[in-house]
C-alpha cells in the first residue's frame, strides 16, 4: 500500500487551497457583478427587453439546475453500499470548484469591458460546466482519489469550454443544442469513459465485494434518480429563447421523460430474470429521454416527437445496462462503475442524430451540417481529452487507491464504527479495513 | 404460486409498450404546443392578460406540483421495510403514465381547432390527474402487480376526468373546488377504498411480517411528508386566479398545516402508549390540512378560518388512524395500507363540507347546492367507479401476489443480497424468499 | 426515572393544544390577507411598483426557504444514528408553531389599520424567525423534551421579534443584516448555547454510546447540508431590495459557499488522522459561508470579496469543530450538540464582522458603528435571552429525559422494532430501552 501513498493529508489539502487561491486572485481580476448594461448574453432573452427586466426572472429555473447538479448527480451515485460519503460529498466538492472554473473559462471568450460579468444565465452555464465533470466522475467512480478528481476538474472544465465555444460561437452558422444532448452529455460520457480506459485495472475484472448496492443505497439513489427526472425540463429549456422555444423545450422534455419511462421499466422486465424489474435500470434508463431529446428541445418536433425519442432512449439505454456495459468492461478495458455510456453516452448521441435529422427537416433553422459537426468535435475533443486527462491521472503521486480499497468510503472518509451488539447498519471501522 | 402467474416477464412489457406507443399515436393525433392565441385555460389568469404574458409564469408552481407527486408521493410510501423500492418505483411508473393519459382524458373536453394545446397550466392539471392514481396505489400497496396498477391508471384517470369534467363545467354554477379536496383527495381516496374491498385478502387479516416499517424506512418517508407538506400551498393555489385569489390559497394553505401539524402531534401523543409520538400520525396527519382546506383555499376564509379547518382536520385524521383504520379492516373487509382514509378520504370530506359551508356564508361566489352536488358526484363516480375497477383487477391473470409475498419487493424486483459477513442493512435474496 | 417524568401523555398534548387555540384566537383578531393597498413591507420593493405587482413575485425564493427550514434544518440533524426521528420530527413541529407565533411578535410592530396583513414577504420572515428555534434546538438536540422545546420556541421568538425590531428600526440609521448573520444566526446560536450551558448535565460529559453516527444516518444528514447550501442563495437575498441588490445577494452568496466548500475540505483533511474527511465538518463547515456573507450580501463587496469571507468561514468552522468543541464542553459546561457554534455562532460574528468592515469601506450606505451595534444587542439579547429561557427550561416538570435517553428517540417516539431473524437494520423496541 505505501506504492499508493493514499494518505490524504498534505497532498489534498495544499492542492485545494492552492486551487481556491488561485480561483480568488483570478475572479478578484476578470469577475464583477451584471449591471443589466450590455444584456449579458447574447442572443437569448432578447423578445422582452423593452423594459428593464428583473435580473431575477431565470433564478427559478437556476434553482431547478442546481438541485439536479448538488442532489440528483450526488444522490444517483449513492447506489453503490459502501461509497455513499464520496458519491454525494465528492459529488459537493467537484461541484464546488468546478462552478468557479467553468465561470472563468467560459467567461474569458466573452470579456466585456475586461470583466465577466456575472447574471443568472452565466450561474447556469456555470453549473452546466459542472454537469460534464459529474458525469465522467460517474464513470470512473470509486477507483480514483479526491486529488485524480481535483485534476480531472480542471482539465476537463477547459478542454469542455474550448469544445463549447467552438460549437456555439465559432462554427459559421452555430448548431444547436439547447439541452446540450452533445456538449455536456456525449462529452462527459466519452471524456469519462476515456479515462476509465487509461486507469483500467486488470483486478477489477471479476466484480468487487463492494461494487454493489444494498436495499438502503438503491433509496438513496433513487431520491437522485427522481430529482433528476423532474427537473430534467429545466434544465433544457433554461438557456432557451424565452417564450414559445422556452415552452416547447419544457414540453418536449416532460413528454420525452414520461415515455421514456414506460419504455424503460418494459425493457427492464423484458430481459431480466422471470420478469423482474432491475433497479440500476430504474435509477438510469428512466432519465434517457432527458438526454435524448436535450438537442431538439426548443425545435417544433411535436410532443409527440419528443416522445418517440425518449421511447427509444429508454430501450436503448437499457438494452445498454444488460448487455454493453459487460462487454465494455471485459472486452474493451472500459469499466464504467455508473454507466454512463447507457444514460449520457449512447442517449447524447442518438439526440445529436435526432437534431442533424430535425435541423434537416426543417424544425429550426439551421444547418444539418453544422449539427453533425458539433457531434464529431464534441466526441473527439472529449475522447482526445479523456485519454491525454486520464494519462496525467495516471501518475502515479495522486493517491489512487489500491484495488482491494476500491468502492470503500473508509480510504478517504472517517466512516463510523459498527455496533456490534445492535446488529445495526454501520460498516466496519474504515482503519481496520484499509489496513487489512 | 402457479395459480398466480406472478411473472411478469410477457404480460407486463407488451402492456406497458402497447399503452405507450398508442398514447403516442394519439399524441401525435390530439395534442400540441400551446400557441398562446386562445389564453388555453377558459377563465383563468386572465387579469393580467393585457400584454403578452410570459408562457412560463407558472412554471415554479408546476415544479412544486411535480415534486409532490414524484417525491412526495413516492417517499411517502416507503414506509414500509421491504416495499421501497416499489412505492417510489411504481409511483414513478404510474404517474408517468398517468400524467400522459390524464392530458389527453382531460383535453379531449376542449379541443382548439382540433387540438390539445399544452401549456404550463394542462402540465399542472395532467400532474393533478396522477394524484388521485398515486392516492388509490396508497390504498392498495402492497397487494397488487405492476400490471393491476396500470389497469387500474387507465380505469381511474378515465373515470376522474367525467367527473371533474362535470363538477367543473357541466354544473349549471360550476362548483368551487380550487385545492381539490373533493375532486381529486376524496374521489382517490374512495375509489382506492372501493378497489381495496373488492381485492380483500382474509389472510391478511392478521398483520403481516413485512406489513411494517424500519428506522430507516421510517426517515425515508418523513423526505415525502415534508416535501408534500412544504409544497401543498403550491397545490392548492396552482390554478386560482392569479393576484389575490392566488395569494390567500397560499395564505390559507401555509397557516391550515402549520395549525394541522400541532394538533396531530397532540392527538398522536394523547392517543399512544406513555404519550409518545407515532411516526404513522406524524407521516400523514400533518398533512391533512392541506386537503381539508383545499376546496376552500382561495375563498375570503380568513387566514383564522384556514386555521380552524386544519387544526380539525389533524385531530379527525390522527383519530382515523388510531381507532377508523383498524375497524375498516377487520369489519368491513377494507384493508387500507397507507391510510388513505385518514388523510385524503375524511379530511376531502371535511374539505367539501367546508366549501359548502363557506360558499353559503358568501365566502366566494357560489351556490351551496352546487358544492354539495359536487362533493355528491365525487364520491358516487368514485364509489361505482373503485367498485368496477377492482372486480376488473381481481380477474386472476393480471399477476396479482401470493398472500405470503404481500409488501415484499422481491418478487416484481431483483433486490441486492444481505452480506452476511457484516451484519449490514440489507434484505434477503429476493428469490430465496419468493421460492421458500 | 419517575423523578424525570418523562411520561408526555397529558403535560405535551395540552401544551400543544393550548398554544394553537391561542394562536388562532390571535390570528382571529390580529391577521388578515395582504390587500396590497399598503406595499406592505416597508421600503422594499418599490423599485418596480409602477403598475400593479404579482404579489406571488417572491414565491419561489420563499419555497426555496421554506426547503431549508424543514428539509435543511430537519435533515441535517439526523445524523445522530438513534435521534432521527426526533431530528425531522421535533424540527416539524417546532417550526410549524414557530413561523405562526413569528407572524404575530413581528406584525405586532407594525399593525396596517390595526392588522397584521399576510403577504409572501411577511411568510418570509416568519420562517425566518423559526430559523432561530432550530438553530438553538441543534445545540440542544437529545437532551430536552418535547414540552421545554416548545417552551424554549415561544420565548426565542419573543426575544428575537424584540431585537430584530431593534436592530432593523429604532437604532437611527437601520443596521444592514439581509441575510441575516447577526440577527439570527449568531442570535440562534449564542441563544442556543446559553440555553445548553443552563442545561448542563456532567454525566453526559464522557461520550454517550448513542450521540454518534451510523453510515446512512450520516447520507440522511447530507439531504438537510446539500438543501441548505443549494438554496442558500435564496435565503440571503430572499427581502433585499429587487433589482441588482438582489442579484448581488444571489452572486455573493453562491460563491462565498463555493470557496467555503474547498477551503472547509482542505481543512478537514488536514487536522484529521490520515488526511481522511470528516462527514462532521463536510456536513456543517460548507454551510458557513452562506452564514458569514449573509450581512454583506447586498453589498458591493464583489465576487472576490464573498469568495474570501466563505473561504475563510469554512477555515474557521472546521477548526472550531476539532478544537473548539471539545473544549466549550470538558471547561465551559457548553454541551452543543450539533456544534451549532462552529456553523452559526462563529460565522455569523465573523459575517457582522464583515459588515461592519464592509460599511467602512463605503461599500453600502450606513453607519459602521451601527453595524456594530447591531452585532453587539444580537450577541445581548442572545446570551441574557437564552440564560433566562434556559433556567426555566430547567424547571422539573417538563419532562426532560434521563441521562441515559439521550440521543434516543425511543423515550419520546414508538420506534420499530428489530427484525432479530434478519439481521436488518432497526432499533430495540424503544420500550425494552427506556425501561432497562
């Protein structure tokens, strides 16, 4: 175990407040408050300006996106029965720093009289950023330590902003992707699974012990999944044009989640042992249809062709679970503790499909073109990304942890000690576990 | 076993699949985006209509409204120690379901050039037609498969629409009815009761192993009552008439539950061993001031008034839970799982006689007669309406379970095994005990 | 133990009952709807009252603090393994009774045609001032009952609805206090603490078996923190005055907790045994930043100048819970349950502090002595408040428990009991306990 060199206690320390320091310095020079002059952001909120509109108006909405990025990524993550500390507090963490990160690096494509100027829209597209990080973290979830983590933050949050700007701004004629199907979605899937091939671990091959959930941390994940699912409309139709787009976007959304659903749960039963149903599927497959239908949201498809997106996103994200996720992990080295190539990755990029086909259709305008190009430069800045990321994760001073102490809260977190003469829930003191 | 068919593996996929692709198919047919020509919801929020208004005003509203029905309904329900997985999981599948149906049973009374146009305001009333479903699985929990429950989704969304159909429109002086406490919490309540009675189960007469709850289990279902409790002035005010209307339902609702939340721990306290608190009054009671004030909620009651209905409605439905459930089930055949009676049956009673007494006194415009005929209808369509609908469930190849696996996940869900060496939370292999 | 009488039966529902029957008859002849013919809430708002306001406009951030107080508030607490269901529970109860006696000590002060009229602003302030109870009950927590709560609720609130009114005015130029650092954060705790030290028990002062964590009571805990700082933001700008200084208030904040997040990590690696994490520290110390920017938050202090106050915030409470704590306990008699003092007390000194400073430097209108002078009658009425309420809640006959039932629900509460054939997590049968 000294090969590993776990302990925490200067390594993370020194890296967080050098990151927090230099976060400050950075935001005392580039960061100031909106002052409503220069409406902030572009395009979008332009149809009601002809009064001062309360800087306010989005903050609901904001609301809605932060509750998904804090509680429904953390608690989702919490199925696992003895890693539910990291999953909803590392969760906080990445979170935490990758708000401020995605600020700045979002930010400085758009300096206006040198300064960032923060509105609600910007917070947005702050805990946006954030969604990437989240998603990869999924896939490399319980195998790497708070400082990979930390690195993974700030490499990941700027190769991201370089991706977004591309697609948004500098493409001639700019794509769409309201819901970000393919800049958060296919992106984080593709960076995190990146990773997770570059810190393949050959003894992870045959399941863990603790690689599982009990019936408690499936509850907890489901309080995750359910945020998740609710305000999935929010988070797609935030940063749309307010008005009719910011309504279709809503309703495409909650139409596409709710067929998702019954799909979902009848795949789930299809192919599993005597018709039961599965919960990693519930927790997962059921949000398909958030992803999926994330590019087209504000396009004119009808509710019912947002629904027939998150049919099939539902299926194919649960044919995903049962049968891709083995044969990535044994075939292809890729060992995706979530599976976020079955919620983010496949449904990502069946809805950046789904917009080229819209766009070409003729429900936004746009350029079918474009739309495809920012699919292929969001999944080769993310898997160009991953890799070069995963490579510098690998080095081996970061504190990964020994395979045995893989999916363990007690490597990193004081966890509390059992009570032996209650029976009651509790693990094991984490100090006679890491050092057995 | 056999003689039950409890498999699901057919008979719940096709269902479920076959329901969803004709919902789409009528989607595509009956329902789009709401263009904001016709105002969309007759006489609402037409008072501040003289410019263009934002589609999305009511949109946090709607929020609130989804998580009651997600989180507050599902968590509610997980009391019970071996049936989490299925009160949160079923609850997301019916209410997924239901929302779709409900939108189109709802709609088809006033189509616009042919159409169901969605706005915020038909999301909210589809979110309100799953909340009579979600009331009734309470009454049944336990006891019935996936594939009854979604039987009885389409049965009872169906039935609810006639009658808020003709409560709210065909009346000659449509009624009052802002918080639902008729239309939705005693209709629900008593078409649950009504299922309950035709699936009564003589061998669950004596209480049941698995019919109980845990600590933890417990903790889970305080995180649906405070999100339905928080949130009820939402419900009850969603679709008022926005200004003042709209702010006295909340007014009313707010001081009904915190009045409501005092004397159910008094009652629960006066009425328990040694004057301790019982976590089931504590769960439930609290709550029933959010229905027993809702048809009155947005009349000039005075917030003293609002008080008044909730202080009573806490004490009726703590003594419902104590002394009414326990005769139901062992005099009349009525096994009542969640006590459904208790918060939404008396108190949307209690409700409706509020209503009629408050439209008498001239607390809103209105006829007596009307209110009296509204809570009438509510509770005959509901009666006949559970009646038919169960003796439909209790046909015997909708997988209905075995007395022995009554509230047990197990046997519709793959359930994470116990570790043994650890002595940790977690249950038996399903399978193990389906088999025993 | 018949020396505790610790039996509720008769001393908890008549308290419960007298109390709302009072308030009612108070709500009776002091309370009525807004009618919006006054602005209602003083200089607040006025900035866009040109034409006829929603009076809803604030609803969603209320919400957003109606979630703090009775999921935050009541989940943080549960992480004691045994007390969770007092934790949400007793915090239920204590805020419903508290925001209708808040409504009525601060309307008191400024009766509209001799009533209290309900606006969304006056629901704010209700539930801010239950945010003082409950600050206190933490210091408190597993060591009173039921009946002194309810005591400590009705004179806390009196207390504070005289200071706030003090502070907010009568003193010549108003002190700042939005967020309220001051008025009820370090008022709510230093009221809290001093109640503790009156209630001193030396029996409790080697280490209770129950006032610890088990591993999911501790994810239970992470609901009320991730809550608490998601909507935080809302609780600081919630009555600043609409426009930029709202929106500062919103910025200020979400990045003061951010940098407090990393800085409260770091530091809780640092000091623990291997540079393992805290869940003690990562549940409170994150939140300190919304504690401590709270007085500056409308204020121009910019970005960087939050970000410094929470990165500092999170420093301080994560060593006041190693260092501190423990001492305030062995040589003060300060027995502070939920370390209330490291999360409020502290912080919130350090935001009037900040205030004071603030003001100072021209960075908002106002008077740095009055500022401090703010900060001085809060810490006042406090510590003068909560010794006095503290002597009574020390009187014999309100059924304080035993030493030896702290921590435990099961002296207040029927708790599940174990399923010993299973091995599952759930408590002795409460009564086997109390009685031992």
């Amino acid at each position: 175990m000294p090969a590993y060199s776990t302990n925490m206690r200067l390594k993370f320390p020194i890296l967080a407040l050098t990151l927090e320091i230099i976060t400050i310095i950075l935001f005392g020079v580039f960061v100031d408050y909106d002052d409503g002059k220069h409406g902030g952001h572009g395009a979008h909120n332009t149809t009601h300006h002809k009064e001062k509109k309360d800087p306010l108006t989005l903050y609901p909405m904001f609301q809605d996106v932060h509750v998904m990025i804090f509680i429904g990524f953390g608690f989702l993550m919490t199925f696992l029965k003895r890693y539910g500390f990291s999953s909803v507090g590392l969760n906080l963490l990445l979170a935490a720093f990758a708000l401020q990160w995605g600020l700045i690096m979002q930010g400085l494509w758009h300096l206006d009289d040198g300064k960032i100027k923060v509105s609600i829209f910007k917070m947005i597209n702050a805990d946006f950023s954030t969604a990437t990080v989240l998603i990869s973290f999924g896939a490399v979830l319980g195998k790497t330590s708070p400082v990979q983590l930390l690195i993974m933050t700030i490499l990941e949050i700027t190769i991201f902003s370089i991706n977004e700007h591309l697609v948004a701004e500098i493409l001639e004629v700019s794509a769409n992707d309201v819901g970000a199907s393919m800049i958060i979605h296919a992106f984080g899937a593709y960076f995190g699974l990146a990773v997770a091939r570059m810190l393949y671990r050959p003894a992870l091959r045959n399941s863990h012990e603790n690689d599982g959930s009990v019936y408690h941390s499936d509850l907890f994940a489901m309080i995750g999944t359910v945020f998740l699912w609710m305000f999935w409309p929010s988070f797609n139709s935030a940063i749309a044009e307010s008005g009719t787009d910011q309504l279709m976007a809503v309703t495409n959304t909650y139409f596409s989640l709710a067929a998702c659903v019954l799909s979902a749960y009848a795949v789930s039963s299809l192919v599993e042992h005597k018709g039961k149903l599965d919960m990693v599927h519930i927790q997962n497959a059921t949000l398909a249809g958030g992803v999926a239908v994330g590019t087209c949201a504000d396009m004119d498809i009808g509710p019912f062709g947002a629904m027939i997106i998150g049919f099939v996103a539902g299926i194919v994200s649960t044919l995903g679970f049962k049968f891709l996720t083995p044969i990535l992990a044994s075939n292809l080295g890729i060992q995706d503790t979530c599976g976020v190539h079955n919620l983010h990755g496949m449904p990502g990029i069946l809805g950046g499909i789904a917009g080229i086909v819209a766009v070409a259709l003729g429900k936004k305008k746009g350029s079918a073109a474009m739309q495809g190009a920012a699919l292929a430069s969001s999944l080769g800045f993310a898997l160009v990304g991953g890799t070069i990321t995963g490579l510098i994760m690998k080095l081996p001073f970061w504190g990964q942890p020994p395979d045995q102490n893989c999916f363990d809260d007690s490597i990193y977190w004081e966890v509390p000690g059992e009570e032996e003469e209650e029976g009651e829930e509790s693990l094991a003191h984490g100090d006679q576990k890491a050092e057995a």
